[in-house]
C-alpha cells in the first residue's frame, strides 16, 4: 500500500527520494589507461585489478583494434615456391589477451565463450571468402600462428592471481611493434555457466614524441616516405661501402 501511494505521488510530479542503487557484481580498473609509443619502445606491461562481491570465476579480456586481415599459402609449382590459396578474415584483433581464473572450459559452455569471444579457441573470425570447413580450419590456424609468433596473440591464457577470495589481478605484457588505437579491457564475472557481472575500460595505444610524427608523416605522405626511406638505405650503404674501400 505504501509503495503504491509512493508510485502515485510520483506520478504527479513530486519529488521522490532516490532509489538505492544495488553494488555492482564485479569492478575492475587498470594500474595505466594508455601505453605511449616512443622511440625504442621494448614493449609494455599493465595490470587489470578489481574486487567481486559475489562468487564466481573471473575472465578478463584485451583486445582491438579488429581488422582484416588475408592468409596465404604458398605451393611449390615448378621447384619455385608461389602463392596460390589465400583466405580472408574480418574481425580479427590487432593484439588479443586473456586470462582465466580456471580453465575455460571448466568455467562456461563453448557456446557461452564464443559469445563473448572469451579464450582463444572461442574467438570467431568472420572469413570473408566461400571455402570450405576444413580448409576454412586451416587457414585459421594458420593465420593464429602467425600471430602467436609475433605475440599478437597468447600461447595460453594468463593466470588470474587472487590477493583475498574477492580483490584479484592479472597481468598483461603488450608486444614491442603494437598497432596504435583504442584497446577494449573486458572483465566478465561467471558462475554456474552465465555472465553474473561484467565491466570494461578502455586502454589507449598511441605514438608519442618523434615516433608520432614519423608515424603521422608515413602515413599522410606515404610515397614520401618511401623514397626517403629508399634515399637513406642507400646512402647508408654507400657510406659502407665507402669506409670499407679506404681500409
């Protein structure tokens, strides 16, 4: 009776006191929120820590910007070795990371994870071209190899390390040649199969000092750039071969 007076009085205009709000499952934050590219960048680590108030296991995410991207296959024709096959995706991250509280599939069915792209086996890359299962399978692997080898991608999921049964943390190491952009950080709270609680920030890659205006000056005048760069490798040769004629 007492609230359906109080739904009237609001009804008409009056001022109602503030609903409280019920504390949010899950909060994360980022020891940095941006990573500055400069000169000699040897690559950078982060931290992504936060507190739950509710039971559950924890997957947390990292990834962007998405781009396409083309695999190849080279065939020997002939004894020389030449492309012929190639495949391309749509929707694959520029770097992507995660890590688990428990595996993952002991936390969430297969079709939960895909949803939420959350471990590497989930992840669904959109293949832009008509082929095949198999050869589609292929490729994919491929292509996650690839990226594995340049540290775009992990080899296996980070640990999450839990200081007391609710505040946790894991960290993040971020490759020496990153792409530039906006970089999504995805915390999910999980228990009995379902996403309870979940939260992001976002983490911002970006070229600082000389390195940006390089970066900027490649990328507004390219053919510019190109000779230039040309122009300095044979300069530098020439300089070799200079010094190594006078001894």
């Amino acid at each position: 009776m007492v609230l359906t007076l109080l739904g009237v009085v609001c009804a008409l205009g009056f001022s109602c006191p503030a609903q409280a709000q019920p504390p949010s499952a899950l909060a994360i934050d980022l020891s940095q929120d941006h990573v500055d590219i400069t000169m000699g960048f040897a690559g950078a680590r982060f931290v992504v820590y936060g507190t739950k108030n509710q039971p559950g296991d924890i997957a947390i995410i990292v990834r962007g910007p998405d781009q396409q991207m083309m695999v190849r296959r080279k065939d020997d024709v002939g004894g020389i070795w030449m492309n012929r096959d190639s495949v391309v995706f749509d929707n694959v991250p520029a770097y992507y990371d995660v890590a688990l509280s428990r595996p993952a599939r002991e936390i969430a069915s297969q079709d939960l994870l895909e949803d939420y792209d959350i471990g590497l086996d989930a992840m669904q890359f959109l293949v832009r071209d008509n082929v095949d299962e198999t050869t589609q399978h292929n490729f994919r692997e491929a292509l996650i190899r690839n990226r594995q080898a340049h540290g775009y991608l992990p080899l296996e999921p980070a640990p999450i390390l839990f200081v007391t049964n609710d505040f946790f943390r894991a960290v993040f190491d971020v490759p020496p040649d990153v792409p530039p952009g906006s970089y999504r950080v995805l915390a999910y709270l999980i228990r009995d199969g379902q996403i309870v609680g979940s939260q992001a920030r976002e983490l911002r890659v970006a070229q600082q000092g000389f390195s940006a205006r390089i970066y900027s000056f490649a990328h507004d005048h390219a053919l510019a750039y190109g000779l230039a760069a040309v122009l300095l490798a044979a300069l530098a040769g020439w300089g070799a071969w200079a010094v190594m004629r006078r001894e």
